[in-house]
C-alpha cells in the first residue's frame, strides 16, 4: 500500500513571523492522517516550523542541502543540521535548483546517498521542459534523470525515497499537464524504478505530480494509477493547502 504523501514547497516566502502565523492557522487542518503532510519553508523559519508542528502528524522538510558534513561551502547547509534541527524531510534536485543553481545529476545523486545515509525522506525531483515535450523526448529525458539519481543506491533503500514528477512547462504557469500526461510519465518512472531493481520495488515506490496542483484538480490527478501524491508550490501558501491534503 502506497500511502499518499502531500508536500508543500514554499519556495522563498515566509520568514519565521510569516511561518508562525501561517501554521498556527492551518496545523489542525493539516494534521490528518491518511495523507502524510510535509511542509517546506526556507531555511531560516524550518526551526519554528519544527516547533508548532511537533504536537502534530505534519512533517518538516528542507528545500535543499549540500552532501558534505562541513567545509568551506559558503552559504550551503549540510543534512547533519537540518537533523539537529528536527527537520525530517529533503527535497533534491527542484528543477529551479537544476536550472539556476547549476545542480545536475551528480550532485542528486550525491545528495540522494547522503540523505538516505541521514535517514532523511528524499524528495528526488525530475521533470522535462517545455522543449523537450515539444520534441517528444521526455521519456528519454525523465528516466535518465531518474537512473542517474539512483546510481548506487541499494534495493532495501528505494522505498525510503519519494520521486516528485514536475514537468516543467507546468511549474506556476497554471498549465496543468492532464491527468493522462502526469500518469504516463509516472507509470514511465515506475517501470524505470522497476527495470533497476525489481517489479516489487517499482510497485511500491511513491510518485508525486507536482505543477499548479490546486484544489480543483488534485482528486482527478490521485485518481491516477501512478500518482500517490504532489509537491505543490504556489496553493500551499494559503489555507486551501488543507483542501488539498483533504483531497478525498
Ligand atoms: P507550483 O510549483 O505548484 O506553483 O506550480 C510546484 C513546484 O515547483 O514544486
């Protein structure tokens, strides 16, 4: 059984003030527990984050992280810190990551070991442009991405990941790719997961749709066979993020 898992991407909104009133609004709504609830602030409010959820079943996860334990990586953040800080959740390799912050597969890749290592859950993000729908080679491109994320990692871990399927001609542009669209790559990722390691593993692996997921159309994309969840960027800045998690 595959339990759904709803995450919310903040991207760079809310400081701790911003954090504090916002989930003090909506934590009663968001605690609900057939959906596992993630919500992911920047860095400098995951702190007060962790402090008005921790009564509750909502989870706190990280934008980011660097691989390395520590160094002469300025302004980078190592998993170990967000542990110490209660943070229980990572994503990696956001597609605004990979395109205006240089991340590319290796670094996923690199991030994906050490948070597993940190028994952090992994949101490992992939997802095509627009150019490369218009050509139709996003098969190629989100399974590559997918393999190449999972180079070295061993079977008994796959199941402790999430992959976030975004297209990325669909991120805050309001185009939802159709619900046949977002299942078909999910089902690719499945097979993909499944051609690395085993049927059963790919079964059990879950894939969140992410791009301007919103309240009118989340029940149609979980309805999908492939699709256990979503990454939501701009709807989990207001209170319909609870209409979300409450989708069925
Ligand atoms: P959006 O963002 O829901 O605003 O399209 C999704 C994401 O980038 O994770």
């Amino acid at each position: 059984m595959r339990k759904p898992i709803i995450a919310g991407n903040w991207k760079m909104n809310y400081g701790i003030q911003k954090t504090i009133d916002f989930l003090n609004d909506v934590k009663g709504g968001l605690s609900y527990d057939e959906v596992e609830v993630v919500v992911c602030p920047p860095y400098v409010s995951l702190s007060s984050a962790v402090n008005i959820l921790k009564d509750t079943t909502v989870k706190v996860g990280a934008q980011n992280m660097h691989w390395e334990t520590s160094g002469a990586y300025t302004g980078e953040i190592p998993g170990e810190m967000l542990k110490e800080i209660g943070v229980e959740v990572v994503i990696i390799g956001h597609s605004e990551r990979r395109e205006y912050f240089n991340e590319t597969d290796d670094t996923v890749n690199l991030k994906l070991k050490k948070a597993l290592n940190l028994g952090l859950l992994p949101i490992v993000c992939v997802g095509e442009t627009l150019d490369e729908r218009e050509k139709n080679i996003q098969k190629e491109v989100v399974t590559n991405q997918v393999k190449l994320a999972f180079e070295e990692i061993s079977p008994e871990n796959v199941d402790r990941v999430v992959i976030a399927y975004e297209p990325i001609w669909a991120i805050g542009t309001g185009k939802t790719a159709s619900n046949e669209q977002a299942d078909e790559v999910c089902g690719w990722i499945r097979e993909t997961i499944g051609g690395l390691y085993s049927n059963e593993i790919g079964n059990n692996i879950r894939i969140q749709y992410g791009g301007s997921v919103k309240p009118d159309n989340i029940s149609d994309l979980m309805s999908m066979e492939n699709i256990d969840g979503a990454l939501v960027g701009g709807a989990s800045l207001k209170k319909d993020f609870i209409d979300l998690v409450k989708y069925k």
